[in-house]
C-alpha cells in the first residue's frame, strides 16, 4: 500500500446542500441534438454541458446507470404521447456521488403541432428519497429476519434440543437448578407403536400434560425421539425430585408403558456444560429403565473424564452391537439429468430397531472426543460399497474433529488399499458448521485425499460464519447450499438472491454446487437458470436403507 507523502493529500468533495428552492431546469431541442441546462443544474451536477458531446452521452455520463433505461422511456413517453410526464431517477455529480430528482418533462410544440423538443424541471428530493429506501430497507429486514431464535418441534411444540440447550446454558449463568429428562417409551409393545403418526400423538399428549404439571418459569423441550427434558430453575433440589416423581407419576397414570426419567443437579458455573447434563441426565433415564424403577438421581454432574469415558464405552457397544446402520439418498446431475452419485447417511437403531436421526449421538460424540470411531466406521462401509459397485460414486460426511484428527489420513490411506477401491468414486464431505479441531491436521487431509483422487466436499454452504473462508482454505471441489434456502425458493425472492449470489462465487472459484431440500418441480427449474450444478431432496429420491448384507461382515 503507498502511503501519501506530505505534499499528496486526498480532497474529498465539499457537501453539497439539497437545491430545493432552486430553479433547475433543462431543454433539449431534436434540431441538432442539443441540450441546454441552467446554472443551478450546473451547479448541482458540478459542470455544464460539453458543447460537442451527444446527448446520448450526455444521459449516461450524468444518469445514474441503473436508471438511465427508465430516463429514456420517460423521454420517449413524454415525446409520443405529447402528454407531461413525471419521473424520479438518480443524477451523478462529477466528484462521483448522485443525489435524487423528481423531473417534470414537458413536450414543446412546433406551430404545425410536432414536438420539436423537451424541457425538463429538476427538483432535488434526496431527502426524501433517502427516508424513502431506508424504510424501504427497514422493511424488508423485517421480513427476512427470523423473528426468534426459539425453535419448536413440530410434533410437541416444545424447544428442539439445540436451543432447549441454550435455555441450559443460561440457567449454568444463573442461580442453578435440575435437569430431568424423561424418556417415554413410544412403540415399545406393540405394532401400533411404530405409526409415526401415533408416536407424534402420544409425545405431543405427554407434553401437554408436562406443561400442565409445571410452572410456566420451567423450560420445556423435546430433547430426543422420544425424549422430553424439563429445566428447573429457581427451586431447592429437594422440590426438583418431588416435582419429577410427581411429573413421571402422572405419565406412568397416562402411558399403559410407562416412562423413566433421570434427575440431574448443577449449580452456578458448574463444570459441565449443557451437553454434558443432558447426557448425564440421559444416562440416568437408562438406569431407571434397567432397574425398572421410574426416577434415577444425580446429585452431582458426572466429572467431565468419567463421562467421556463412558460415552466411548457406549460408542463401541453401539458399533459392536450393530446399533448404526447407512441409508443412501441420490443425487441428481442437471447437465445429465441422471443420477451420478449418492450420500451416505447414518442412523441410529432405536431399542425398537426403528432407524433415528445421528444428531443427538452425533453431538454429544463430538463434544466428548468419541466421533472419530463412528466416522471410521461409516468410511469403512463406503469402501466396501465402492469395492462392489466400481460405478458408484459415495459422499461420506465426516465431523470436523475427524477431520482435524491425524489419524484419519492415515486411515484412509490403509482402507483405499486395503478394498482397492478407486479413489474418485469417494467424495468426503466437510459439514461447514462444524468445529474443526485442529486446521492445519484438516488442510493436510484435504490435501491428501485430493492428491489421492477423492474428492472435497462442504457441506450445509451459508449457514455459519466459516463458508467464504473455507473456500480458500481447503481444495473444495462441491459445496451444498443449505436447504434452509432452498426449500422456500420459489416464493422468497430474497433466498433467490442468495442462491444466486452463492452460485456465481462458487463458479467464480472453479466449484460445484449442490442444492438440498428439492421438493418440487418448480424449484427444480429455478435452480437450473440459476445455474446449480447437481440436486438432491425428496423429488429425486427419499433416503432408503443400504442393504444390510452389504455393511456387515469383513
């Protein structure tokens, strides 16, 4: 950067007060393409009209660009229609700035009744206009804002675990409190159970009944599939356990099946964090359940060690036990219009063997160190499936402490050899909302596994704060936009411009683009003007299980 000397200074334009009570006027005459403007127009332009300069030229040096088609049109108008016509269009001065005008144009008449020119009377209304745009602008962050951040679960209307998580971690900032989670066994006996309809009746029944039985100061949440936490505030841990025996007492009354619940205190700036409740508090449900007994207490949060190690415990158990399964969704090629590739999906086997979301597991996995067996696990799967259909080509997620882990290379390296797989049916991906571990240990892997010829992925592009700078850390060959703006495409102008916007800094940078959440025939062809390269959602395929002979077994 050069830094002005002494003798180099940078002059700024003085300000310019708004000329309303000036008369600013202009003519132009069609003999000779001439147009004449008086000195307040000069004024407020800073110079007047180049003699031999064309009109036309004159028009787009002095009209802001973005408005110069709407000038011509209501010269035009004016022209053919011999009528008046009044129009607002931006004026650039010669220091660079514009400044706003209402402009009256007027036909002036030949004796034989043709127009032989125009004049025009210029009123500044950048005040006007300013006020105008930022209400304008006001406006439209209104209705492009989230109005909260509290989420709800559709089925119970209670808090999602993430910002039930929240609530948690407020409470740790506070006086202290009581975490119970209850676990409410939902198609445990019996074939009705296992209705998703009738799972979301009886959870969303127990809810009720939960918010009945509570105080309105004492935060509710759906904290898994079948799983409702209530957070105690501002209560003696003696009312906690009374309140939880009488809470599970009324369910146990309600639900032929019971339910079990495990009671957790903490106090002010504990240790553990919101995760780590929960999990303690989840453990504890399990424990009643073994002991076939509705309540487990824990006086104290379990010390940040014992919980790791435990929580891997359970992760082997889990991967020893056959407790996750893949599902596969297709992706769809736009140029093609074929399925080129699938994403490999984890799931969870519920104790009813019903496949669940990863999130939960996922989570707290991560945040306790014990995701990097779960991520081995999936990517050995996709090796196997890649072996034994050489045309299939696999995108394998990967939390971003894998990521950030030096093992993995190391891994990847043994397991493309070891199943002989061709490198560029795998393509990992990177979920940009993840916390990667450890950066340089993340660029050393996606240099490698490019090197390798796999490909590099990010996943979720646009929901965090790390997308742009991703892209210049790592070899990214795709990014999927996040489906939170493309599932209302069609209808919201704003994520449209998003789309856009996204899509052309990606071509910029040489990537492909992935849409998620495609679930209708009009989105699908916005998102193919708006040059998107592949997509994915329920209209080209729902996810579906990966056959089990093909996951088990060496």
């Amino acid at each position: 950067m050069t830094v002005p000397g002494k003798q180099e200074r940078t002059t700024l334009p003085e300000p310019r007060q708004p000329s309303d009570k000036q008369a600013a006027w202009f003519t132009y005459s069609a003999t000779g393409d001439q147009i004449v403007w008086s000195a307040a127009l000069s004024a407020m332009l800073g110079r007047p009209p180049a003699e031999k300069e064309m009109t036309r030229q004159i028009l787009a040096r002095y009209v802001h660009r973005d408005d110069l088609a709407k000038a011509l049109g209501s010269i035009t108008e004016a022209w053919t229609s011999r009528n008046t016509v009044h129009t607002t269009v931006r004026l650039m001065r010669t220091d660079g700035g514009w400044f706003d005008v209402d402009c009256r144009l007027e036909p002036m008449m030949s004796p034989d009744g043709t127009v032989r020119g125009i004049r025009g009377t210029v009123r500044d209304v950048t005040s006007r206009e300013r006020a105008r745009r930022e209400s304008a602008r006001l406006t439209r962050r209104g209705e492009t804002v989230q109005a909260s951040l509290v989420e709800a679960d559709p089925a119970t209307g209670l808090l999602i675990r993430a910002r039930f998580a929240d609530e948690i971690d407020r409470a740790l900032r506070g006086a202290g409190g009581a975490l119970l989670v209850i676990r409410i066994p939902v198609g445990e006996s019996g074939d009705e159970g296992a209705r998703p309809e009738y799972a979301a009746d009886v959870l969303s029944t127990a809810a009720r009944l939960l918010e009945d039985q509570t105080r309105p100061e004492h935060v509710l949440g759906r904290v898994g599939p079948n799983e409702i936490a209530v957070l105690f505030t501002g209560i003696s841990w003696k009312a906690a356990r009374e309140q939880s025996h009488a809470l599970l007492a009324a369910l146990r009354d309600q639900a032929p099946a019971g339910a079990w619940g495990g009671l957790v205190r903490f106090e002010r700036d504990a240790e553990a964090g919101s995760h780590g409740l929960l999990i303690d508090a989840e453990q504890a449900w399990r424990q009643s359940r073994e002991a076939d007994r509705p309540l487990t207490v824990v006086a104290h949060p379990v010390p940040v060690r014992d919980r790791q190690g435990s929580y891997r415990s359970r992760v082997a158990d889990a991967l020893g036990t056959d407790r996750f399964t893949l599902y596969s969704q297709p992706i769809l090629e736009l140029q093609s219009n074929k399925v080129t590739r699938h994403e490999l999906l984890l799931r969870v086997l519920d104790e009813t063997d019903g496949p669940q979301s990863p999130i939960q597991v996922l989570d707290a996995a991560e945040r306790l160190d014990a995701v990097f067996d779960i991520d081995l696990w999936v990517v050995e799967r996709a090796m196997r499936l890649a072996a034994e259909e050489p045309g299939l080509c696999l995108q394998v997620n990967l939390s971003g402490r894998s990521v950030g882990d030096p093992r993995l290379t190391t891994e990847v390296e043994k397991l493309l050899d070891r199943y002989r797989v061709d490198p560029a049916q795998l393509t990992f991906e990177i979920t940009e909302t993840a916390l990667i571990g450890n950066l340089s240990e993340a660029r050393r892997f996606a240099d490698r596994v490019r090197d390798l010829g796999c490909g590099l992925a990010l996943d979720d592009f646009g929901s965090g704060y790390a997308s742009f700078r991703y892209l210049r850390l790592f070899p990214i060959d795709l990014v999927k936009i996040d489906g939170e703006y493309v599932v209302d495409l069609v209808d919201n102008p704003q994520d449209q411009v998003l789309v856009r916007a996204l899509v052309q800094v990606c071509q910029a940078y040489g990537i492909h683009t992935v849409a998620e959440f495609v679930q209708d025939e009009a989105t699908l062809r916005m998102l193919r003007e708006l040059g998107v390269d592949y997509v994915q959602g329920y209209l080209i395929g729902r996810p579906s299980p990966v056959p089990p002979g093909r996951l088990r077994g060496a």
